[in-house]
C-alpha cells in the first residue's frame, strides 16, 4: 500500500491541475478599452446599482458600480480596466453593501444604499431593453439613462 502513495499523489496532482474558476493567470484575456460613463434614472443620478454590459457573442461581461453622481467605471478582466468594444446589452442592479464584520462602515460605492426601487425587468439583460455602445477607442462619457 506503501508503494501507491507516490502514484496516488502523481495522479491527484494532474486531477487537480485541470480544476479551476478559469480566471487565474492562464485565462483568456478579453481585449477590453477604457469604459466609463453616468446612469440615471428618471432624470436623477443612479447611485448604488452595479451596471453591468452583456457583449453578443461569447465575450465577458463588464460591470462596475454608480457612485453618489451617478458614474461608474466598467472592469472586465480587472476592476476598472473597460468594457469589450461593441453593442451590449445592460442589466442594471443594487449593489449589496458590504459588511467587514468590525463594525465599521464601508466607505466605497458598494456602501451607497440607494432608495431608489427599479422595476425588475432591468435586472436582466434580456428584460431591460437597454443597450450600451462601447466605441472602438473607448469612452469615459457612456450616458446610461433608463427609461
């Protein structure tokens, strides 16, 4: 039994090797440009709802958070680093604020608890009936606005 322990390790280590999220360093990088822009709603800033844009074809999805003005910046392989060019369609969500356990207050854009109440269909890309161009060379001034 003794002499198996080394194959039984060997052949746990290659079972192992092929697990995975698929987003370490090995995953595809999707090309993504410079993506920011403002939500609003009803004429007001959008604050604390994470935007996130669904590409067509099999590219990742780009999110990011509204701050207290409406704006956010969109992260696709990294936190801010854009949106993959093309026509997305938008799903738009609250943020959850997230809770450190110390009893402190987050200070990020996930602590904004909006009170705003979106109807629920933006909260499928499929309901929203919004979409998002991202041009070729980027945009830090993508306007967002729902119905």
């Amino acid at each position: 039994m003794i002499r198996s322990a080394p194959f039984l390790l060997l052949a746990f280590s290659f079972v192992s090797a092929g697990c995975g999220s698929g987003y370490g360093p090995r995953a595809e990088q999707a090309a993504s440009v410079p993506a920011a822009g403002v939500a609003t709603w009803k004429g007001q800033p959008l604050a604390g709802f994470r935007i996130t844009l669904h590409p067509a074809d099999s590219q990742r999805p780009a999110s990011g958070v509204t701050d207290a003005e409406g704006r956010f910046v969109l992260g696709t392989n990294a936190l801010d680093d854009g949106a993959v060019p093309g026509t997305h369609k938008v799903s738009v969500i609250p943020e959850l604020p997230v809770d450190d356990g110390l009893g402190s207050a987050p200070t990020d854009a996930a602590s904004l608890k909006s009170s705003v109440e979106l109807p629920a269909k933006f909260a499928s890309p499929e309901s929203s009936g919004l979409t998002l161009e991202v041009p070729v060379g980027g945009s830090s001034s993508l306007q967002l606005t729902l119905p």
